[in-house]
C-alpha cells in the first residue's frame, strides 16, 4: 500500500499553500482520497497532478 501525504505535506512539496491544495482537491483539480474527514493524496496523485502541468521545452535552434 502506498503512503499517504496531508495537505501541509503536498502543500510544502509543492510550495504553495494548504488553502490552495484543499481549493483545487474541492475543484477536482488533483486527486485525493478523503480518510477520517481529511484529505489524503498518494505520490501518484502528485506525479498525475504535475504531468498533466507539464510544459514542454522548445527546441532551441543556433543562427549560424
């Protein structure tokens, strides 16, 4: 079984605050699992969180 992470644990993982974490669980925008009243996500949640932000680089290309 996978460890779960609280909200101040993503939050501090993600530098953002507990207040945003819970805002974009309540829209859906991360998953996560709710044990006991109180939110729990999984690495996976946060590796899917984060690929679906992903931005991709750009070539870069020399004039020359």
């Amino acid at each position: 079984m996978e460890a779960f992470m609280d909200s101040d644990d993503l939050a501090k993982a993600l530098g953002v605050s507990r207040g945003t974490i819970q805002n974009w669980a309540e829209a859906k925008k991360i998953g996560y699992y709710k044990i006991g009243g109180e939110l729990k996500f999984t690495k996976k949640d946060l590796d899917t969180y984060l690929e679906a932000h992903r931005i991709e680089a750009r070539p870069t290309f020399r004039r020359g």
